[in-house]
DNA sequence: TCAATAGTGTCTATGAGACACTATTAA
DNA sequence: TTAATAGTGTCTCATAGACACTATTGA
C-alpha cells in the first residue's frame, strides 16, 4: 500500500517527517436505571478512570481502532463509533506528542456486559475528572448525543423494540436532561414511528401502544 | 515535552508504535463576484488542483498548521481554521497511510490576495473534481458554512462592516443556494444586528440603513 | 412626475405548548 | 367503584411566509 518511493518537493520522504502518536479515545454512552452514563476503564499506568482508547495500527481505520479499544481494554463490543473531534494540544498527554481523535458510540445497556474488574458504567452527572482531559471528550459526546434526540425518535437504538410512547419520552428525557410534555412529545415523535402489533400495560391504567423506529 | 522513559503496559515504547502521517487540508471559502468559492492551489507534484495542505510539524497544533499550509502554499493569511472531520481511509493517500484532518477557513474576499501563478479562487458550483477526495472535503465544509448562516448574520464576518440589509440577504443566499424572502429575512435578523450610523444609496431609491454584527 | 429600492402592516397558516377531557385497564 | 396510565380535542400564542402597502431617494 505505501508508495516508499514517494518523495516530496523538497526530496523528503514521507517516513523523514516526524509523526505525532494518533489514539483514539471513545465516550460509550448508554442509558441505564434511568441514568445517561458512560462507560470507563480503569487506567493500569496511573490507576485513574479514564475513556478507554488505543493508538491507532498501522493502515487502520479510525472506527476500527475505536472497536478494537472497546474489546480489548473493557470486553465490550462496540455499534457504530462516530468521530467527534480531534484534540491536539501538544501538552495534553504527558506521554508525549499525541493527537487524540475523540469518538461516540452509543450502545443499548442490554447489550453491554461489564466486567467490574475493568470497566464501570457512571451516571454523566455524577462521573468526576477523568485524566487527559477525557471530560471534555465527555462533554462534546453529550452534546452530540442531545443533538441527535432532539429531533429524531431513539436515533442510536437504545431502546428494544417494540417500545411505548412513554419509554421513548423517558429516554429522551433523561438524554436531554429535561422534561417533556407527554402530548407534545406523541405529537412530534408519531409520525416518525411505525406502529407495532399488540398493546403493553405496565401496572393498572389503559394498556399502551407499541411503536418501532421508522 | 516528549516523555521519551515512557512505556505501555507492554513493555512499548511510543516510538515503537508505527505512526501514520497527519495531514490537514483546508477548504478557505469566501464569496465573490456573487458566487460562493473554494481555494485551489496546483499541486506541484501531480500538476491538478487540490486544497492546500500540509503535514503536521512536530508539536504543532493543527490550527497552525493550517495557517503555515495558507502562507507556504498560497500566500494567503488564514483567519479561523475550523476542524470539519478526520478522513481515514488508508488507500485515500496514494503516497502512503495520511490521516487527513480536514478544516473549513472563511476569509473575506477583501483580505484574499491570489497569486494566479499558485492558486485560484473557483465557484464551488463551477468546481471540478480534485485529487485525494478533496471533493469530500468541500461538501463538509459546505455543509458546515450553510448550517452556520442558517442562524446567525454573516457569522464569519464575510461582509465589510457597515453593511446594508440587503446586502446581508444576498450574501445568505449565495452561501445557502436559495432565494430569500426580503421582508421574512430582514425581521429574523435585526434582532441580531445593532444599528450603524447613516445610511447608504445603490443609484435610486430609499437609501438603506446599515448595520454591524451584534 | 416615474422608477427603483427600503422598509412596515397585517393576514394567514403552521406548529408548540398547555390544559382539560376521554379511554382503558387493575384492583 | 377508584386509581392509574394512555391518548385526544382544542385553545392560545408565537412565528414564518406572503402580499400589499408606505417611505425615500435619483432622474
């Protein structure tokens, strides 16, 4: 694949640049107990919680890396990890020149099985300071994560389906940190839903309907 | 900065890893003559046009990187470079494994000095296919400049101040690729603006007031 | 005066939000 | 029946869009 004959305007070749370290970090995101939550690992260098992340191998994709990260340094097996931004401040990682290509993936809590003795799964409210500056990898995860539900009904397929009106609006209520009207809510969220087959009732009160994603 | 003692749980160290070439490129748009364009520069090696780009220097933020890349290879001082998206694609690059982080520029027409011997300004409408999928970058980048005029006047201060209403309306539309309702226009963006002093007249009728960016 | 451009008054259609009402179940 | 949850009818308010009207200039 690489052309070693290739050389630049001023006679360099590609391998005769300095090349910075490419990691890619990765906010696993999920909502569990009612709580919006990311997943994290325990650092074996510094014994910190952090966002796990891998160097990137040689002629791999960026997603790619970001799937095997989640195999090897949590056990879990990732969706469809989606670039963020790349944080390049030169004196971010103390370990030396590392860019660090931030990801979201979004995986349903059934899906995720957590090994205590690697990986946690923390309420985003509640989670602290996590090391490499791994919070503000947090922060535009969550963002990105508000901006998808705020018009779509379950973009990344958190919930089972089928599912009723009312887990929807709980989901996105707890994604986007607010309240819903529930009439306003069925209002804008119907018609991107086909209806299923069957009713569901949770305790008394009139069963509800079912719907899945579009 | 570099921590060279460093090393991973495997007994690596960093430079052990093999690290891919980083690259930005650059898509600088501005409007002029009432179209909406892209600045290309002649590769030197493969004599097509592309966006001008760079490797990283060691150390380097990518945003400087961008604005070395503006000055080395098209004379031009960029303003505010805006990462868009990480292209990864191993077999994107023929010269070898380049992660290509791309970035969006706006620069006013006015401040653009081109040197027609090195670079040119096409019509994004009018421009032709590039080389390494630059085309792919200038659809982000386009798409990231409507969606940043959708809300705000003249967000990257593309028109000299003070500037007319109408002048405002006719820069959206270039940028957006539609045409605006004047009256519509005019009272989803005073609120926006603070009022400039005098007013100015294009030949006949009313004389228009002007404005700057709140 | 007329032509041309700037700017406003106002009607209508649409949609969000709020609230009250009806519907359907368990106990 | 009552309590509880699901779902709808409908009013109000804010806003986008459209159209007509007024305002202010040059020729």
């Amino acid at each position: 694949m690489a052309d070693t004959e290739y050389r630049d305007p001023s006679g360099k070749r590609l391998a005769d640049y300095p090349h910075p370290s490419v990691a890619v970090d990765t906010a696993v995101m999920t909502v569990v107990d009612g709580e919006l939550s990311v997943l994290q690992i325990c650092d074996a260098v510094d014994d910190d919680w952090r966002l796990p992340g891998t160097f990137v191998h040689e002629g791999e994709r960026l997603a790619d890396s970001v799937l095997r990260s989640l195999r090897e340094k949590a056990g879990v097996e990732g969706l469809a990890p989606r670039q963020l931004h790349v944080f390049d401040d030169p004196s971010r990682d103390s370990r030396g020149w590392v860019l660090s290509v931030a990801h979201l993936d979004v995986v349903p809590a059934a899906a995720l099985t957590i090994d205590p003795g690697r990986a946690r799964l923390v309420a985003v409210a509640a989670s602290g300071a996590m090391v490499h500056a791994h919070d503000d990898i947090l922060e535009y995860a969550v963002a990105q994560l508000r901006e998808d539900h705020r018009e779509r009904p379950d973009p990344h397929g958190l919930l089972a389906e089928p599912f009723t009106m009312t887990e929807l609006r709980r989901l996105h209520e707890v994604v986007l940190g607010v309240e819903l009207q529930p009439d306003t809510f069925r209002r804008a969220m119907v018609g991107r839903l086909v209806v299923a087959e069957g009713k569901r009732a949770e305790g008394p009160g009139k069963p509800a309907g079912l719907y899945r994603r579009g």
